[in-house]
C-alpha cells in the first residue's frame, strides 16, 4: 500500500533515474517512470546516495511524495524523509514529520504521523507508527477512528496498536471517547479491517424479549477457501438456554451451489397441558406455546432443531438437479424464531436472494422436501420430481398422516409451436404421478394432453384462434381404502374440449410533451374466450387431486385489457441539432398503467332447470364475480398495484387487495397494503421510514387483523446518524406475545453492536 509506493518510488531514484520517459503507462508497473522536482538534488557515486532538499516532490501516476527533504542510501536501501511528510497512494494518505524506511525488508517507521486507509475509511495517529510487514501495521500511543472530524464523535485509543489490513486489528490498554471524552476503558479489543471474506467473529446480536430474557448471539465466519465458507452460532437465551446452529456454503460454479443450514437446541421450557393459563381458558396458550397451532397441540419435548437445505448441481448432458430440505422439530420453532441471524426471516431471505426458491411460510405445519430434474430443449422441457410433505403435527404426535405425497412426478410439456409447415399448431402437457397416502391410497396416474391450435386472422383488426384439447388419462391404483374404487386395475378416461378465442389490438398514439414525456401510447385489447367441455361421469375414477374431477364447460368469458406507455426521450441533443448528426434519439419506454376487467357467463348455469332453487329461495347465477387488476407507475417514486372480485348479485366486493408505495430520493418512504375477503379476513399493513431534520430517522410499522380486529404486530424506532456512527433504539410486540426492546450502536468501519429491528418491505410486490 503507502510503503510499497514508497519502495517502488525510491528504487526508481537508486537507478539514477530523476525523470524517465518511455517506459508502460501502468501504475502498477515499476517500470513507470517517476518524476522527481526539487529544489536541490544530488548525488555522491562513492556513497550511492541521493539527496533532495526543499519542496521535494516525486510523483507516478496515482502516487505522490513530497516533503522537506529525501535521502536515500542505494547501498543499503535505506530512506529517510522529513519535514511536512506526505505520501498519497490511490486515495490511501500517510503524513508525518519524519519517515525512516527499509525498502528491502519493506518496514519502517513514521514519527508523530497519521494512516488514512479509504477501503476502512480508518485514520490511524500515533506518536510512532510501524510498519512491520507488507500490510500490518503498529502504533504507540495510538487512536483509531472512522470519523472525518478532527474532534472525532467516537475514537479508540490505546497504549499500543496493531493492525492488519484484510484482518484484525488489537487495542491494548485501551479506552472508548465521545467528542473528546472518554466513555469507557478497553483493556483489549479487538475489531475488524478488512473488506473481504476473512475467517473471524462477526458482529453479534444482543437484546431483550419477553419470552428469552437477554438473549446474546455470537456468529462465527470460517473462509474455507474460494469456493467454501461457514458461520457457526452460539445464541444464548438467558430463559430458555443455548442455540447451536451452522451454516455450511459453497459454490463450485455459478450454477451448481449449495447452502446447508442446521439449528438445534435443549429448551429449559415446554408446554404441558396441566399449565395453569390452560386451565382457566381452553383457548389460552402457555407462555411457551402458541394460540395458532390449537389446544390439543403441545410441544412437550425440549429437542428442537432445525434442518434446511437448497442446493443447484449441473448434470451431465444439460440436466439441472434442485434439491430443498426443510425439516422442523415442532409446529411452534419457526415462531420462536423468526428474526435473528439465523431465522426464518434471514433464511428465506437468503434462499429467495441465492436460489430463486421460497420456503414454506413460518407458520406452515408441512414442510415440503424435493428433489428436481430438468432437462431443456428448445421447444420441449423434461421435469422430473420426487416430493415428500412432512406433516410436522402428526409426526410429532405419532398419528397417521393424511398428506397426500406425490413421489414421484415426472412431466414433458412442449410449447406451443408450429407443425411443420402448416398453418396448424400444438402444445403438450403430460405427467406421470406416483400418489401415495399413508394407509390408505397408493396409485399411479398418466396423464396426456396436447392442443391444437388454428390461429387465423379476421381482416385487419381480429384474430381468431380455434383450439381443441384431446385428454386421455390412466389410472392404476394399488390401495385405496375406506371406498368401492376399484385396484389393482386400469382405468382410463377420454375427454375432448373446444376454445374459440376472439381478440383484437387497438392502440392510439397522444402527443404529451410534459413532464419529459414526448407521447403516450394507448393499447386496448378486447378479448371474448368460448369454452366447451361436455359434462363425463368420473365417479369411478380415484380422486387424487383436481385433475381427477374435471367439471364439464359451456362458458364465455370476456375481458378488456387497457395499457398506457410513455415514451420519453434520454439524448434531447439528438433532436436539437446540438450532437453529431450520425447520432439517433434514444428513447425510454415505461408502461405506467395496466389496467383489466374480466367476467365470464356459464350457459349451463342459465339453461339449468332450477325449480328446486326456487322452491328454496334461489335464483340463477349464470354471471361470475367480475375480476379486476390494475398496476399504476407513473414516476420512480411511486407505485400501486391491486385486484379484486365484484359479486353482481351481493352488489358488493367479495375480495380487494391493494398495495401503495411512496417513497423519495432522500429514502423517506411509506408502503400500505391492505387485504380483503368477505366474511374470512381483512388486514391492513403499514411500514414507514422518514429522515427528518439532521441525521434523525423514524421508521414504524402495523398490521392489524380487521376480521377480528387485534394487531398481528406493531413496532418502530429512532435512528440517530452521523458521519461516522449510528444508533438505532426499537420496539415491538407482535401477535404472539413476544415483545421485544433492542439497540443497535454502529460505529462504521468497527461494525455494529446489538441487533436492529428488521422492516419487510413491499418492494417486491411491485
């Protein structure tokens, strides 16, 4: 770094070289010339040395020394400098009154100086400061600091200083300042200075909750080699015990890569049924368990664990395995252990982030297991999965499971493409099925079903597409208990479909002209869908899933899809003359509003003879819900998006959900999101984050259950900022009884100490 420019520097001098021209133009090169100006330079043969007095100032590209005075012994590879000592290398800084080096040994010492490193954005004082190899550094009577100021808010001083770059640095007989005072003595310390993936302590978690008392997480980062690494974690919880967990990553290529996580621990607490909160109310929960997962569901024992796992691995002959593993030991440790490093919200951050795969949702009993093959071809895609449920409840209670396993599945779709040369198209769906239930079904199910297509146009603004569906399915089926299906047999069903698909494509194009945007298109796109599939008797048939029981069709739906796009223009210069003529416009495009409503009416439903409904008070209901969706982006600083469902004949919203977000350069920013079903749930959700005067933010968020009008979770925080350091004080209660109080102090360059309240945003809902 700043000494090895130096060393590079003087070597150039020792071949007496004050100003050489010609060699590569690479800073790294030390075959780059340097240029030397002073007022006085000289140089004794016998001695090999150089001198240079007054104004000295050598430079090379990005690096510039300049001082009072230079010399420099050739024979023994020694340099001293002195007076008004400044060494810049990049935007590393070195200052001092005086600099004595060895360039061979590359050590050497810097009296009453100061080390600026921009990678830390540390600065490093010291009466004498040491470098005693390539990148390590040592310092007497020294402090350390992030902070640009020179009255710091926050340093570390100490009677001696050691430092490595891309490692660790040590304070012995040290002591913590605030604005020049001090707040606390270190006897040792030891911090981070690196900003690559080195093994060592991370920062730690720290905080208070009802349900753990003071909890205390100290993570662990072990760097095997370039393509591996590990975290481990002890989380102590000063009620319920300690957490071990590890996490073990690695990435032969940028294809195949893994991620194994793994959790476990020995809880002092458990539920019983004999507690008293029970007793008083059947619906209550002990401070252990959870009012979710039902009284008749206790966790009574005190191993709990965690296993998870997503790995990506390249076959041979272009085939991609996928494989994800998610194992719990009770209903209740997804709960327990939502935030924190190691929980369910880190975890499927990382998986969604890393793999591009979700994991079921924390409150979800059964787990899925798989393992999937894919194979691609150009037009047609091979799919084959093998898939386990772990039903969490039943597992641990020791009773059967009714989750229907499907193990496994082997699929081959092609899109829809041309035969040959012919107006005619097709695409295909098929799979085979393997279901399998405990005790009570076990078959196999082939399915086949391709479509044929017709496209065709109507003049110059319809299209027509005719299509018809052929469907032939087989079963065979081993057990299927408990009903008179026949087993041990094939059966087989034949079903053919018709589509009848009108559209058409209107657009017109407005002159705008404001707001930097030169014109809006309009595109409106109506559509009417005719589907027939007559009605089959499938009694006979096992029902494994909805594929088993395909309800007959005689419907229209008809839908009215408007969009609007802007077109601005980025190089205005293009258009005025202004740039060179050969250059073209070059436009951006933004689809700032999507807009859909769609219904469908069932002739069936109208023809049916209907006197019984009559008799009871019924009438027909040929007309569906009317379905709506909108997006709506007219600027980088705001979005909206949202559907819902319109009974014509409630003459009311059956479902509405709806999601807004602002937010600004300055990062201010508010996300509402609100959810309806009529007579099941309602929910509203709130989050917020404002920068208010000087470097004060708040930041908050709500959601409540309308349906039964209690809050899921609602908390929020103050976060004080500074150039060189943060704090961050929150709250929150959530649903399940848990109440947290926790602060974050982030000294930048150190890192940060405690744990900060995580905010879920709805960033990518839009």
């Amino acid at each position: 770094m700043i000494f090895l420019a130096a060393i590079l520097m003087l070597l150039a001098i020792s071949s007496h070289a004050l100003d050489v021209d010609g060699a590569a133009n690479d800073a790294r090169n030390p075959e780059s010339p340097w240029h030397i100006t002073a007022d006085d330079v000289s140089f004794s043969d016998e001695a090999k040395l150089y001198i240079a007095q007054g104004n000295v100032l050598i430079t090379k590209l990005d690096r510039r020394l300049s001082a009072d005075y230079v010399r420099f012994n050739h024979k023994t590879m020694e340099a001293f400098a002195r007076g008004n000592v400044v060494l810049i290398s990049g935007e590393d800084i070195l200052v001092g009154d005086s600099m004595d080096i060895d360039l061979e040994a590359e050590v050497g010492t810097v009296n009453n100086g100061t080390i600026f490193l921009s990678d830390n954005h540390f600065y490093i004082k010291g009466d004498k400061i040491e470098k005693t190899g390539k990148n390590t550094y040592q310092a007497e009577k020294a402090s350390i600091t992030s902070c640009d100021s020179e009255l710091p808010a926050w340093k570390l001083t100490g009677r001696k200083l050691k430092v490595t770059i891309e490692g660790y640095g040590h304070i012995v007989n040290g002591a913590m300042w605030a604005k020049g005072v001090p707040v606390a003595y270190v006897p040792f310390m030891v911090f981070p200075a690196k900003t690559k993936r080195q093994t060592g302590f991370l920062v730690p978690e720290a905080g208070y909750s009802s349900r753990h008392w003071e909890f205390f997480n100290q993570p662990f980062f072990w760097a095997i080699n370039d393509q591996m690494d590990a975290t481990f974690y002890l989380h102590h919880m000063q009620r319920r015990g300690e957490k071990f967990g590890g996490e073990f990553r690695y990435a032969a290529t940028a294809e195949s890569k893994g991620t194994v996580m793994a959790d476990f621990m020995r809880d002092r607490k458990k539920e019983s049924a004999d507690d008293p909160s029970r007793a008083v109310n059947v619906n209550a929960t002990s401070d252990w368990g959870y009012v979710e997962t039902g009284t008749d569901i206790l966790r009574e024992s005190s191993d709990r664990y965690w296993y998870r796992m997503k790995a990506d691995q390249e076959l041979p002959f272009d085939v991609m395995a996928k494989l994800d593993i998610d194992v719990v030991s009770d209903q209740d440790y997804l709960r327990e252990f939502r935030a924190g490093y190691s929980g369910y919200e880190a975890t499927e951050s990382y998986f969604n982030r890393n793999f591009g795969r979700e994991i079921d949702e924390y409150d979800d009993s059964v787990r899925t297991n798989k393992l999937n093959l894919t194979k691609g071809w150009s037009k047609f895609n091979l799919n084959a999965e093998a898939k386990w449920y772990d039903d969490v409840v039943k597992r641990n209670k020791g009773t059967q499971s009714t989750v229907l396993q499907t193990l496994p599945y082997v699929g081959f779709n092609g899109s829809k493409q041309a035969i040959f040369d012919s107006p005619l198209y097709f695409d295909l769906d098929s799979d085979y099925r393997h279901f399998y239930q405990e005790e009570l079904k076990d078959g196999h199910r082939l399915d086949f079903y391709p479509r044929f297509y017709v496209p065709m146009k109507l003049g110059s603004y319809l299209s027509f597409e005719p299509s018809v569906g052929l469907r032939e399915t087989v079963w065979y089926t081993e057990r299927y208990e408990g009903s008179t299906i026949a087993t041990d047999e094939y059966l087989s069903r034949q079903m053919a479909d018709l589509k009848l698909d009108f559209s058409s494509g209107l657009y017109k194009v407005f002159d705008f002209d404001n707001l930097g945007v030169e014109k809006i298109k309009h595109g409106l796109t109506p559509r009417v869908v005719y589907s027939y599939l007559p009605h089959q008797d499938q009694d006979k048939f096992p029902s494994f899933d909805s594929v088993d029981r395909i309800s007959e069709k005689n419907t229209v739906t008809y839908s009215l899809t408007n969009t609007f796009t802007s077109r601005s223009i980025k190089n205005k210069a293009a258009l005025s003359g202004e740039s060179d003529e050969s250059q073209k416009p070059d436009y951006s495009y933004n689809q700032f509003l999507y807009f859909k409503l769609e219904q469908s009416y069932d002739i069936d439903e109208e023809n049916e003879d209907v006197a019984a409904r009559w008799a009871d008070g019924e009438h027909k209901r040929p007309f569906s819900t009317i379905l709506g969706e909108a997006e709506f982006k007219p600027g980088k600083y705001i979005g909206f998006k949202g559907d819902g469902t319109w009974s014509t004949y409630e003459d009311t919203m059956m479902t509405r959900n709806a999601a807004v977000r602002i937010w600004d350069p300055r990062d201010d920013m508010v996300e509402v999101e609100h959810r309806y079903t009529r007579n099941s749930s309602e929910s509203i959700k709130f989050l917020g984050e404002f920068n208010l005067v000087g470097a004060v933010s708040v930041y908050g968020e709500h959601e409540r259950n309308l349906h039964i009008d209690n809050d899921i979770i609602w908390g929020g925080g103050v976060i004080f900022r500074s150039q060189c350091w943060s704090v961050d004080f929150s709250y929150t209660d959530e649903k399940e009884g848990d109440r947290k109080w926790m602060v974050k102090f982030d000294l930048f360059g150190l890192g940060s100490i405690g744990e900060s309240k995580k905010r879920n945003s709805l960033s990518s809902y839009f």
